[in-house]
C-alpha cells in the first residue's frame, strides 16, 4: 500500500475524534455591568433564555454592578478567551 495513502487515512481517523466535542461543554456566563432588576438585567435574561435554548445549554446571567458599568467591563475583559 502507497506510504501517502496510510497517511491520509490516519489523517481522516484522527479528524473525526477532534470534532467529536460539542459546545458550549460548561454554562456560559453573560455578564450584566448593571444591578439585577433594571431594565438590562430583564433584556439579558430574556436574551439568556434564548441562547440557552438555540445553543443547548445553559447560560448564566451574572450581574456586576458599580462604576457606572466599569466594574462589568472590566471583568469581561479579564475573562479567559474560550472561543
């Protein structure tokens, strides 16, 4: 057998394995820069039910209030880049 067909073989075998993962693999937090109970707050969650559903799991609405929404941001920027 052809060297460079082994290969591609072992190639397609080890393709299908990685996109055997599905996502989202844990909840999915959305941070609100705002107090629970606004206006935001009651948009996030509607918008957290829906992506929940078209996504398969489940997302967490975490409100974090306080400097005027700096609070929020900052903490979405220190987040860890997950995709």
């Amino acid at each position: 057998m052809n060297p460079g067909a082994c290969f591609a073989a072992l190639l397609l075998c080890s393709a299908t394995l990685a996109a055997a993962q599905s996502y989202p693999d844990r909840p999915i937090q959305m941070i609100v820069p705002f107090g629970p109970g606004g206006t935001t707050d009651i948009m996030a969650r509607l918008l957290a039910d829906e992506f929940g559903r078209q996504l398969g799991g489940s997302v967490v609405v975490a409100n974090t209030a306080g400097a005027g929404g700096s609070i929020g941001m900052g903490n979405v920027a220190r987040a860890r880049a997950d995709g």
